[in-house]
C-alpha cells in the first residue's frame, strides 16, 4: 500500500518473474517504472479524495540508544500526482496503452489509505469501500495465480 503500491505496479514493468500485480494508493514515477511498459496483469486501488491532505504522525522510542524518530505529514501535504485521482486515471490511460490486462478501481468518499483500518476511523460508507476492495484483491489473485 502506498509506496508498496508503486513499487508492486513498477514490478510489473521491471521484474519478469512476476505473474500479477495488485497496487494500493500508489503509483511509481516514471523515471522508476512506466506503466504503459508493464508485462504482468495490473490491478490498481485509489481513494477518490486521496489528494485531500490529512494529518498523519507518528512517535518511534529509541531502541538499543537509537535516536527517536518522529515523523507528521502536515495538514497541507497532498498525495497529488501519486496516489489522488489524477495518478489513477493516468495509470488507466497508461495500461491501456499497455495491452495488458488491468483493473483500476477508484473507491467514491474515499481518502488515501483509506484500508489502513487501525489509524483511521472509518465511516459505515469507508467499511463497504474496504470490503469490497478485498473482495476485488482476492478475486485477481485467484484469477491469475490460482
């Protein structure tokens, strides 16, 4: 998810062992992996509102006499051009040029890491997007790995 979104669809390009992909909230840039070059089936999950910012932090304690880190996304930081509803779109333009058979899901309401269930409070509405996104996973991998 997110950037291991981006780097399972670059796998798809730069990688010729894999067999399918299934990317969430990410797309990679192009100087790391064109889509449009992809050689495994790519599916591809996107929140709606995923270039809304949100504020995101978090607090590691030091560890063996490690430095803390601390890291927070400020309320202005956007997913635009990675993760929002242009990239998702671009991404679908680009497997379509591809040929190779692709899924590009965008999920209506929706914010960026919208599965992201534990650090996020999810609406009844957030709860059927998540559901369904699996269901969608889950039915790709079967297809193509079963």
């Amino acid at each position: 998810m997110c950037m291991g979104g981006a780097l399972a669809i670059a796998s798809s390009v730069l990688v010729p062992e894999v067999d399918a992909v299934v990317g969430f909230c990410g797309t990679p840039s192009s100087e790391l992996a064109d889509p449009a070059q992809a050689k495994a089936p790519i599916q591809a999950h996107f929140g709606e509102l995923a270039d809304v910012s949100s504020k995101i932090g978090f607090t590691a304690e030091p560890t063996q006499g490690k430095t803390p880190i601390q890291a927070r996304i400020g309320e202005h930081e956007s997913s635009v051009g990675f993760s929002d509803i242009t990239a998702a779109k671009n991404l679908e333009e680009k497997l379509k040029a591809s040929g190779i058979a692709h899924e590009v899901h965008i999920y209506s309401g929706n914010e960026h890491a919208f599965l992201n269930r534990k650090s996020m409070e999810l609406s009844e509405e957030d709860e059927a997007a998540v559901a369904l996104a699996w269901s969608h996973f889950s039915s790709w991998m079967k297809h193509y790995l079963a």
